[in-house]
C-alpha cells in the first residue's frame, strides 16, 4: 500500500504510517489465529483418530469467527462423529 500524497507533513505522515502498521498487524494476527484454530480442530479429530469428511472439512475450513472456532475446539474433544460439531445448528 502505497502513502497517499495528501500526507506531506511528517507528523501526520508518521501517524498514518503507525495507524496503517496497526490495522495490518491486527489483521495479520487475526487471519494467524483463525487459521490455526481451523487446522487445531481438523488436528484434535485426527489425533482421535476420526477421519473428517470432506463436507465436515470444508465447512471447518470456511468457519471465520473465532469465537465459533472455539467452540468447534471444545466440541472436538467430545465428539463421536465429525458431523456432531455442527449437530447445534
């Protein structure tokens, strides 16, 4: 991403610079943690040797909120099948 030219005073350059390096670390950190929680869950049911389907994985694979995402983990200790993850919707 490139600076926009209407910041041409250092102070306000560096402040932009600063925001822009927050929003994308943020978003960094976020798209990390999803990702590895996504991979957590596909990983707790392998370990419990539980092969998921490929409809189970996709829709693993395409959960995008954490806290959701969280909830599949806690699930994925306790469950028979793959598909009771989502038995609650």
């Amino acid at each position: 991403m490139k600076l926009p030219p209407y910041i041409w005073h250092p102070t306000f350059r560096r402040a932009w610079l600063e925001a822009a390096e927050r929003a994308w670390t943020e978003g960094y950190v976020e798209n990390f943690e999803r990702g590895r929680l996504q991979r957590l869950v596909l990983r707790l049911l392998y370990w419990r040797d539980m092969e998921a389907p490929p409809a189970v994985r996709r829709r693993i694979l395409a959960t995008t909120d954490l806290d959701r995402l969280m909830i599949l983990r806690e699930r994925a200790y306790e469950v028979a099948d793959p598909a009771d993850l989502f038995a609650s919707e």
